[in-house]
C-alpha cells in the first residue's frame, strides 16, 4: 500500500476534484459549500430529477455521472463519510428541478440510507413528489453476515443509475423511473477483489506487519469499496480468482448468496476498475471474465469495462451482472436505456446500439505475400554453415541478458536485455523448426519476419529496418558467393539505409557504435573474428561517452559513466557470437 499522495490534504482533494468536474463538463456547476454537483438549468422539458451521492473517493461516481441522460445533481461527503443530510436536503430541494418529481438512489450503507432519507422526509414533509432507491447489489458478505443490514451497495450501483436516468430523459413519469430502478436494482449482483487496502490522505500510513494488512500474495475477495473486508482471502491466480468470484454471483447452490437467479437471455456485464488497476490489466481481467462467464451459459449482451466507481486507488476489480427483465412500462427495454446516450464524463460506454446487434464477426485476411513467395535471389552459402554461425551468434545474445538488463536498469528502463533476448530466442526457434535455403536473401527474409513479430520497441523497429535493408542490399548483389567482401558491401548499404531513419551515429552512445566498426573492418580485412573485437571495443568505449539519443538522454544521473551502452554491448556480443568466440574465451569479459 502506498502512503504517497500528490494532495495530502483530504478537504482541499475532495473539494478541488469536485470543482474539477466543472471544468471538463460546462452543463454542471458546483454548490461549493453543501458539495453538491449539479446540471445548470436550461430551457429544455422538465423531467424527473434523479439525485445521488455517497462519500468521495469512489470517483468517478458520483459527480462525475453529472449531466444529461444520467444524474442531475451529485452529493458528496468528505472521504468514504456519507454527506449530511442538510446536504442533501438542499440538493432536492434547490439544487434540481423538481416540477416531474425526484428520485433519489442511494447505496446501502447505514449512514448513506439514514441522511438520504431523513433529507427525503424532510423534502416530503415541504410537499415535494420524492422518492428513494436503495442499492444493494454485494454479494461479498453474505446473508448471514450481512444480516438485517443487507447487501452492501458497490459498482452495480452505475447501471441503476444509467437506467433510471435515460428513462428520466425520456419524459416518463416518477412512477415508471422509481419502478425501472427498483426493478434494475433487484436485479444485479456484483463482488469485488483487491490486492491491497488502500491509504485515505491525511490518515496515518497502517502497520504493514499488522493482521488487517494483506499479505504479498493474498487477494481479498468479497472486499468492499470503503476498505471493508469480504468473504475472506486467498492465495490465487487470476482465472481461480475469477472463478471464485462468479460463484458467488452465479451458483444457485450457495444459499448464502445466491441472491438472484441469473437466467435472462440478456446479461449485461460490468467489469469494474476499483482504482489502481492499469487500463492494460484490466482488459486482461475483462477478457477472463468473459471466457469464464461461457462456461455458465452466459454470453453477455453488453460489455461494460473500466472505471465506473472507485475505491481511492484500489488495486482491485469488481464484476457485476444485470439480468436483463421486462419493464413492464411498455418500452423502452433495460438494454435500450443502457444505450440511451447521455453526457457525463463518467460514463464510459460509446459503443452505439447498432453496432452491438449487428454481432459482425468479419475479418480482414492477410493480403501480404507470404515469406514462402520470397523469391530465390541465387546469392548462395552454405545453409549448415550459416545456420550453425547465426545460432552462436544468438545464443551468445542469450547469455548476456543479465549484463545487458543490469546496464539498461542503470541507464535506462530495464528492458533491453529482454528484448534482445525475447528475438534472439525467436529466431533461435525459426532455425530448429525450418531448415535454412543456402540462399541468403531468403534465409535473411524469414528472419527478419520473425524480428518484426517478436521484437518491439526501438531496438526492435531499428533491427526490423536494418535488416530489411540487407535483404534488399543483398540482392541487389546477388547471384553468386556470399563472401565476407559480399556480406561487408550489403551491410554498409544496410547501414546508409538505417542512417535515413536514425541520426544515431558513432559516438552517440547507441547500438550504432558497436554496429559500424563491425562492418568497416569487415569490409577492409574479410575477417569475421577481427570486426567482432573491433565492435567489442567499441562497444566498451561507449562506458564514459555522454548520451546523445535515447532513454539514457532523459534519464540523466552518472550512470553513463558506469556502464557501457546495453544495446552496443549486446550487438556486440551476438557479433562475437558470430566469430565463435565464447564468454569464457580471453577477450570476452563482463565489463
């Protein structure tokens, strides 16, 4: 759990982030001092205002779901705190248009229900037509636990909010509104899971040794959005995680939970960001979850994935499901509101209706020629020769992963090494899996099919265009022997092709350094051995040289001056590689 925060102070976070919101939507405005969140009034019909709220930090609920075709006004209390109810009775009463009446929804959390409601009987009491959803969709704790307090209200919470709101939108009446939210309420059960608690600013940084803290390898599951715990921890991976997860929500055995009966034709699916999961992982997450749901016999009708409602930055996800039912209002359906567009920065769901339905499964096939149409260019070698050389060559790149990985962490993110490893071992597969041509323009062609795969970033762009170059150097040469003097004259070709690309050159500090020295002396001497100690050498006198491109540039400090340049060092190797010389062989040393 990280203690670290850019704003340490919670009122000036909460009341900052809330101003926030009228910033990036101009159709809300802020009452500052009650906290409320609120759409400006306009010209349009009158329609029935639906207000919610809770504690700050579930961000982007509630402000941010602010605007047309969702909420009208959003309540915030200080950090997992309910608001006020003075807060909220201001909201209804002055805050929102309350001509076609008021619903208010509210998650089920004892101090949420008791000032959402006493601002609701107040606002009655003055003579307004209002009424009151209460959320309870957790299927974390169960029955038994939860006793008379009930499910907790956790992420679910958005799709009533969408539901309500869209049919708000649409001019019906309070009746019809409160009846699709209760209805869409009663019909959603979620469960989340983290990895960590979380850290309020402004509060004490916890005892990490202490029994409420989670262990490196321990998933909460069933954890609640206020840092509650759940159904208990466990040491899983993701698909048991997920596993377990949809158990509680699925299993019509568990009598403890199995608070709905999922057997709609139409589910929807939320899988929900609790606030420190990367946008990467949690497509991963989304992914599981899906194949995951096929083994029950549901195939979602809509996919919603991303950061809906947050618990600060918690490193956790959250799944929910909707089954889908009948309104009962005569139309629109629950999927046809959930579609309704609206205009809120919360609500991330642009996929339209249309395109959802159309279930368009084409592809595009590829068109490019295949690597067996290269045609033979008649440049011959001796395949086992070559396949022999290049193999050392590569196993050498291999082996020097860990020096490589130690000098790029130094000078710059760690991930050179890898690389080089991850295409070197790729190519190292092609050669044991397809036997080598003895023609070199197409032995060199499949290889480079295979760097443009597995190799990315910029060593691996750098690599793709280099030897791209050479296939096409070398041709241009053919037919004949490939002789040093032939391999020497493609690759200074190679070399002039990639300097259109790069400005790198020797003495900037990158893989060229080690690269053109190889090919010079090559060329001049024929001899293999001789240009991979030349390249060696120049890639130890990259150890002190100032960057001038690259990582290493902006990533400053003295770190130059302890290592040599991981891309030079590696190039190098694999051309030591290539000449048969060893890492145990003098002349070889790690630096």
């Amino acid at each position: 759990m990280s203690a670290k925060h850019f704003i340490n102070d919670p009122t000036l976070l909460v009341n900052s982030a809330l101003q926030s919101l009228t910033l990036t939507n101009p159709s809300v405005a802020l009452d500052a001092d009650n906290k409320i969140v609120y759409r400006r009034p306009t010209d349009e019909p009158s329609q029935v205002s639906l207000i919610s709220g809770g504690g700050s930090g579930h961000e982007p609920s509630f402000g941010a779901f602010v605007g047309r075709g969702l909420l009208s006004a959003a309540v915030a209390g200080t950090i997992f705190a309910s608001p006020s109810a003075e807060q909220i009775r201001r909201a209804i009463t002055s805050r929102v248009d309350t001509g076609k009446g008021v619903l208010v929804t509210v998650m089920n959390y004892t101090g949420d229900v008791l000032n959402f409601g006493m601002a609701v009987e107040k606002a009655k009491a003055a003579g307004l037509d209002v009424e009151m959803v209460v959320v309870g969709d957790d299927v974390g704790v169960g029955r038994e636990k939860g006793g008379k307090v009930g499910r907790r209200g956790i992420a679910g919470t958005v799709l009533v909010h969408k539901v309500a709101g869209a049919l708000a939108a649409l001019g019906r009446p309070l009746d019809q509104v409160y009846h699709v939210a209760k209805l869409t309420a009663a019909n959603l059960v979620s469960v989340g899971a983290s990895l960590e608690h979380v850290h309020v600013p402004g509060r004490a940084a916890p005892d990490p040794n202490s029994a409420e803290s989670l262990r490196a390898d321990e998933v909460e599951v069933g954890m609640g959005i206020h840092n509650e715990p759940g159904s208990g921890r466990a040491k899983v991976e993701l698909p048991e995680l997920v596993g377990k997860m949809l158990a509680q929500l699925l299993d019509p055995n568990d009598k403890d939970r199995a608070f709905l009966n999922v057997n709609s034709n139409e589910v929807v699916l939320l899988v929900n960001n609790l606030g420190g999961v990367s946008v990467l992982e949690l497509g991963g997450i989304t992914a599981e979850v899906v194949k995951q749901l096929g083994s029950w016999g549901i195939e979602p009708v809509r996919i919603l994935s991303g950061t809906y409602m947050t618990s600060l930055n918690g490193l956790g996800f959250s799944i929910s499901l909707l089954n889908v039912v009948n309104t009962d209002i005569g139309g629109p359906s629950m999927i046809e509101l959930l579609d309704y567009p609206c205009e809120a920065t919360g609500w991330a769901a642009p996929i339209r209706k249309t395109t959802w339905e159309e279930k368009n499964a084409a592809t595009r096939e590829d068109t490019v020629g295949s690597s067996e149409s290269i045609k033979p260019s008649g440049l011959k070698a001796d395949a086992t020769t070559f396949s022999e050389t290049l193999t050392s060559g590569l196993q050498a790149v291999v082996a020097v992963e860990p020096e490589v990985t130690r000098y790029d962490t130094v000078v710059g993110d760690g991930d050179c090494g890898i690389g080089l490893k991850r295409g070197a071992e790729a190519v190292l597969k092609h050669l044991k899996e397809k036997s080598t041509a003895g023609d070199v323009v197409v032995d060199v062609a499949n290889i480079v099919t295979v760097v443009e795969k597995e190799m990315d970033g910029t060593s691996g762009a750098l690599f793709a265009i280099f030897l791209n170059a050479l296939v096409h150097s070398l041709r241009v040469l053919s037919p004949g022997d490939a002789s040093p003097q032939v391999w020497a004259g493609a690759l200074k070709q190679s070399c002039d092709a990639l300097s259109r690309y790069t400005p790198a050159r020797p003495g900037d500090r990158t893989l060229v350094d080690a690269l053109y020295p190889f090919v010079e002396v090559l060329g001049k001497t024929g001899d293999l051995k001789k240009a991979a100690e030349a390249s060696k050498k120049a890639a130890e006198d990259t150890k002190g040289m100032a960057p001038s491109l690259g990582r290493a540039v902006y990533v400053g400090g003295s770190g130059f001056e302890q290592v040599p340049d991981p891309g030079a060092w590696g190039l190098a190797s694999f051309f030591l590689g290539l000449a048969g010389i060893k890492p145990d062989e003098e002349g070889w040393e790690a630096i």
